[in-house]
C-alpha cells in the first residue's frame, strides 16, 4: 500500500501540463457547435435524405417517392389502429404506439420470445415542399401507409441545367 501512495500525485490546477480554462471552453464551444449543426440541420430535400433522417429501430420503413407524393410504408403486425399515432410538427413526422404482450395462457410457457413488445417513436425530417395537411395514412394487413403529396410548385420543379 505504502508504494501505491508514493505512485499518486496530487492534482494541482495550475500546473503547466492541466487543460486551461480556455482550452476547456474551446473543446465546449466546438461541441455545441457540432451539435448546432446537428439539430439544425436542413431538411431533407430527396426521398434518400428523408429515409436517413430516421433512426434505426422498430418499426421497419420503406420511404418511396414519385412526381407528386412521399409514400411511407411502416411494417407494424397485430398493431391496432388505436395503438398508433401519427403527428407532424416542425417539419418532422413521428409515428408512435405500443405494440402489447400476447396473454400468457394458463399451463403454457414461452419455449422461444423473439418478436418485440412494447412503445415504439420513429422520427422523419420532413422533405422540403410537402403538404402534411392534404396527408392519409391506411392500416391494412399490418402494413402502416402513411402518403403525403408534394406541393405544387415541388411536384412541378424539374430543370434542366446545362453543361458550359
């Protein structure tokens, strides 16, 4: 024990070699801009932005686009349409819900539990030009559709930029 004491230096604030206030307030200042720039990054204007704004979770999205729409398909099975809610607001969807535990039967006992229970919250950016108030969103087969058209002036803009 007597070794180990002799191994430990105490720390001293004003030691050459300790980070400095300002070297510490640059590494903060630098965090919170990278974090900036994360928060407030642009919205997406492509169907492959949009599908990487999500995060990877439960449930599973295929994001599609065509001249006039975004047509999000959320594979959601024996999710009731009670269970689920889908939201729009500051440029971001959410859809979110709970998918519930199966009853346990009397005298039967799970052998193998792999499919998952429980909330579940994905988040999209929004594209840039979309009309969320002209949005539908159906429940079939337990395939979630959630299609939401593109604005005119979106739908429409298409130019050709030629090479000098």
């Amino acid at each position: 024990m007597k070794n180990l004491m002799n191994t430990l230096t105490k720390w001293n604030p004003f030691n050459a070699t300790a980070p400095t206030r300002s070297n510490l307030l640059r590494k903060l200042d630098s965090i919170e801009e990278r974090l900036g720039s994360l928060i407030s990054r642009n919205a997406p204007e492509t169907a492959a932005e949009w599908a990487g704004m999500g995060l990877d979770s439960y449930p599973s999205v295929d994001i599609q686009e065509s001249n006039t729409e975004y047509i999000l398909k959320a594979d959601l099975p024996q999710v009731p349409k009670s269970e689920i809610k889908i939201s729009t607001r500051n440029g971001m969807l959410e859809i979110s819900g709970e998918k519930k535990t199966e009853a346990e039967e009397v005298g039967r006992e799970f052998y193998r539990l792999e499919r998952s229970y429980g909330s579940f919250q994905r988040i999209f950016g929004l594209p840039v030009g979309v009309d969320v108030s002209r949005a539908k969103a159906t429940l079939r087969e337990g395939v979630l559709t959630i299609t939401i058209p593109k604005t005119e002036k979106a739908a429409s803009q298409a130019v050709d930029i030629p090479i000098h």
